[in-house]
C-alpha cells in the first residue's frame, strides 16, 4: 500500500496539479495559482482529489487507497469494504495496530490485501453463510443417480442371494391318476418331500404311495404301484459319490451370490468415494471461479471509474490523451476477462449442480448469491503412504470388490472340477405299506418293511464339456488376480501421487502467497511512480492485472490443495 494516503478537497473541481515547479493547468503549463470554482454538487470529486502539496513535492494524481486489489488507488468517491476478518484469524491476517489507527485518522485506508486477503483465510471456522461443501455432499448422498443404482445393485444381488439359498427350499411334489378303459383299472396317489441339503450333495426325501384297483374287490390291479389298502410310506437318500460330491451347482450357486453381496456392498462404498471426491473437487472449483469473478469485477470497476476521470484529466490538460486510450483498452480487456469469469464460474455452477440437487433429486446448480463469504484454509499435510498402503490395500473397497469377485471365480473353478468325472450316485430307500388286503397273496407279498439300496452310474466318454468349462474357469480366476495385483500397484502409486500433488499444491500456494505480496508492493509503487510522473497508466494498468492474476493464483492453489485432500481421503476410506 502507498504511504500518505491523500484528502480529498470539498468542493473543488479543476484539472489543476502542483508538481515540482508548481500548478500544472490546461495545456500541460505550469502555474503558481490553484484555481477556484467547483459545484457543490460535487463534493469529494475535485480532480485534484488531495490537498495540494507545496513546492517541490511531488504531484498527487489519484484517489485514497480502498479497500480493493492489495490497496488498488482508484478515483471513486465511494465503495463498499470487504468483510471483516472473524475472529481466530491468523494474526498474519490481521492488520495491525498502527494501520488501523491510521486508517481511523484518515476514513477510507485499509489493509492493503483488501479482497484479496479475504479470498483465502486460513482460519479453520467455517462459512456461516452460503453453500457449505457437507451440504453438497449430503444432497448427493442421498440423490445422486449413481449412488442409487449403487444402492440398487446391492438390492439386486440380495434378490439373488435370496433365490440362490432358494435352490435349498423343501420340494413337495404330487400324483394322482385313475386308468380306466381297460381290462384293469387302478387309481393311484403318490406324494413326496424332497429337501436338498448342503452336506456333500446329500439329498432326503419322504413320501406316500397309493395303489388300488377300482373294483377291488372284484378285480385286482397287476401294475407295480399297487399298495395295501393304507397306503405306503417310505423314506430314503441320495447321495453322490463322485461327480457333484465336493460341490454341486446348489452350493456353487450360494457362494457365487453370498460374494456377489459382498462385491456389489464393496462396489457401493466406492462408489460413494469416488463421488464424493468429485463433489468436493467441482464444489472448490465453483468457489474458485466465484472469487476469480469477484477478483475481476472489482478491477472492472476500477476501470470504469478510472475512464471517466482520466477524461476530465486529459481536458484539463493533466495528462496526455494517449492515458484516455490506454484506460479504455485497459477497460475493455477487464470486460472481456470478466466475462470469460462469469463463463467459468456458470460452467462450475452445471458441473456442481450434478451432485447438489433439490428434493425430488434434480441438479439444482447454485448460484453466486450462494457462494460462501471466505474460504476455509487449505488441509495440513497428509499421511504416509508407505505406512498406510498396506492397511488401505487390505480393506479399499475397490480392491475388496475384485477379492469378492476372485472368491466367485475361484467357486466356479472348484464347481467345474467337481463335475469333472463319471457320475456316481448311492440311493437306500425304506418303505412300508398298511392295512389289511383281503386278498391273501396280496397281504403277503406287500406286507413288511423294504429297504431298498441302488447305484446309478453315468458318464460323458471324452469329457470335453467339463474339461473345457474348467479350463475357462481357470484362465478367468488368472486374468482377475492378475487385475488385483495391477489395482494394488495403482492405489500404492496413487497415494504416493495424492502426496506429492499435495505437497505441490501446498508449495504452490505458498508460493502464490508471496508473489501476490510482491505484485502489491509493485502495484503500490507503480501508483507512486504514475503519480509523481514517471510512469505512464499502461504500467499502472499492468502492475493491477498482475496483482488480480497473482490473486485468482492464490485461490487456485488453494483449490489444489483441496483436491489432492479429497483424492487421499478417496484412497484411505475404508469400510468399518
């Protein structure tokens, strides 16, 4: 900031400018008298704008600094200042007791970082006010489209769970049929329970038979399902003795889909991460854009007040009409970088919109009435990535997902082998018929308790089928370890790449920090030169843009810094 801000003279207008020979007047000659005149309706408008020095001073030729771009002088003869610093702030940030005691004496002087400063606070409080970033992240937790597809495959792959432990669900099957139209008529009723098991294949099973003649008792049946008049009971068991012993499609089945919760839960939270660091990415690339377009603004307005007086200027004969044509030129360019700002910042505003929306799950892209009054300071440093990498590589979510999903290839591998052979299969069944048959022969011959035991045997010759589908098995289980060992290398480089983007980005900053203190001590000084007359506006126009630029850096750093927390935190969730 220039030292010595000036007064401005009450009601007092002309182009009249004491330098070191005197009053300079129209025409550029120099004069030993201060004009008079002015219009009391334009108080605090004087062109002088300051008390006049005496001789031998240097001449004053632009306003009292304000509170805008590190102290930026201008010829307004009013602004609004930035907010004041909330309490906690840094007392880097603070200014200090003389420049506020000399800002009390002299009205509108204030700290020299002026909105700049205001950009970035490093005080860790929160806005009170505008979009807080948790609010953007709890919208998207609850509408984001693919948070809830997320949620709908874990639903999905529930059902399935479901309907594959249904493979174990009790079978009741029933038959009844009555032949009639021939020389023998029977009836006959057969009803059986089934229930599968998990225990090496093994299948129960109970049921009930009955077999009558029609006219029973005048007619006998002669088929093989013919019971005594109660009917028969019976029980038995399956089991195989190769093929499908050690697994079988039932049990391969529930495994695949139990992994299959496992990965589509895993897939879930990843999900969420990776929005959520997106959401936080396009929330400080919104906020970056809306102080850049604040940044810009501000230094438009510098212009447009600079154009008009500067005019009255060249009038007056205070300075050449080449200054005119440079403050239009420096006008129109803050134009047209305020209109590429407030591009950006309605661009960041859509991408934002994607992950904050409205109650029915709409984007609902804010708007700059919404965008907070300072920004939080940048994260601290990050963690270790070498002491970290192997506890995030067990428990990541995305690396949990492709060992949920190695699990299922791993089941299809053992299924494939298990049905790789002949199929041998033990049955033993017991039966018992009741009641009383008044036929003698009959009562004998099914009367009693049958046990009965079997053996079934079959087999495919080449076993191509089952050689093949193990083969393809084995190469899927080969490709997706080999895809887990790739995601364990990229999750060790990407933590050790969020680090050292961080450290960039912190260094950045602070690098940004410095320059934006150096371009305000060389915009304060360039002001000194034009007004003692040895520059020109075109080095004043320039000295400004770079201290603007040197701003929107600073928040941009900020920015980065944000990102590369937000990729770390991405990295180093893990489920509880």
């Amino acid at each position: 900031m220039a030292r010595g801000a000036v007064r401005r003279v009450a009601q007092r207008r002309g182009g009249y400018l004491r330098g070191p020979r005197g009053l300079r007047g129209p025409g550029r000659r120099w004069r030993r008298r201060l004009p008079s005149g002015g219009h009391p309706g334009h108080r605090g408008r004087a062109l002088a704008l300051g008390t006049v020095p005496p001789p031998g001073r240097p001449r004053q030729g632009l306003g009292p600094p304000r509170g805008g771009l590190g102290g930026l002088r201008d010829l307004a003869p009013a602004q609004r200042l930035p907010a004041p610093l909330p309490r906690g702030a840094p007392r880097s940030l603070r200014q200090p007791r003389h420049q506020l005691l000399r800002g009390e004496r002299r009205g509108r002087q204030v700290r020299a970082s002026g909105v700049l400063a205001a950009l970035l606070l490093t005080s860790s409080a929160a806005a009170q006010d505008g979009l807080r970033l948790d609010t953007v992240l709890q919208s998207a937790r609850r509408h984001h489209p693919r948070v809830e597809a997320a949620l709908a495959r874990v639903e999905v792959a529930e059902q399935e769970l479901m309907g594959a432990r249904g493979a174990f669900d009790p079978t009741l099957s029933a038959t009844a049929k009555l032949r009639t139209g021939g020389y023998y008529e029977l009836r006959r009723l057969d009803v059986e329970l089934s229930q599968p098991t998990p225990i090496w294949g093994l299948e129960v099973w109970a049921g009930y038979r009955y077999g009558r003649g029609v006219y029973e008792d005048h007619w006998p049946t002669y088929y093989s399902d013919e019971t005594l008049p109660g009917g028969e009971i019976r029980a038995g068991i399956r089991v195989p003795l190769w093929r499908a012993g050690p697994l079988d499609y039932r049990r391969a089945g529930r495994r695949i889909a139990e992994d299959g919760v496992d990965a589509a839960e895993q897939s879930r939270d990843y999900t969420w991460l990776s929005v959520q660091q997106k959401a936080t990415e396009a929330y400080w690339k919104w906020v970056s854009a809306g102080r850049a377009l604040a940044v810009t603004q501000e230094i438009l307005a510098l212009a447009q007040t600079r154009v008009g007086q500067i005019q009255r200027r060249i009038e007056a004969g205070a300075v050449a009409p080449i200054e005119g044509l440079e403050a239009r030129r420096a006008l129109l360019s803050r134009q047209q970088k305020l209109a590429s700002a407030r591009r950006k910042l309605e661009a960041t505003a859509l991408v934002l919109g994607l992950f904050y929306r409205d109650r029915s799950g709409d984007p609902s892209p804010p708007t700059p009435e919404q965008l907070p009054p300072e920004v939080v300071g940048a994260p601290a440093e990050l963690g270790d990535p070498a002491a970290v990498a192997q506890r995030i590589i067990d428990c990541h979510p995305t690396l949990a997902a492709l060992r949920a999903k190695i699990r299922q290839l791993e089941t299809k591998v053992d299924l494939a082998r298990a049905l790789r052979g002949p199929r041998l299969d033990a049955s033993v069944q017991v039966s018992r018929d009741f009641g009383e048959d008044a036929d003698v022969a009959r009562q004998e011959n099914l009367s009693g308790t049958y046990l009965e035991a079997g053996l079934s045997f079959s087999m495919p010759l080449l076993l191509r089928s089952d050689r093949g589908a193990l083969g393809a098995a084995e190469g899927e289980l080969e490709a997706a370890q080999a895809e887990l060992r790739l995601a364990a290398d990229e999750l060790r480089t990407a933590l050790a790449d969020t680090v050292s983007a961080n450290r960039l980005a912190q260094e950045n900053l602070s690098l940004a920090r410095e320059q934006l203190a150096v371009v305000r001590e060389l915009a304060a000084a360039e002001r000194s030169r034009f007004d003692a007359g040895s520059s020109s506006l075109l080095f004043v126009n320039i000295r400004e843009q770079s201290l603007a630029d040197a701003g929107v850096a600073e928040v941009e750093a900020a920015a980065e810094t944000w990102a590369a927390h937000a990729a770390w935190q991405a990295l180093t969730s893990c489920r509880d």
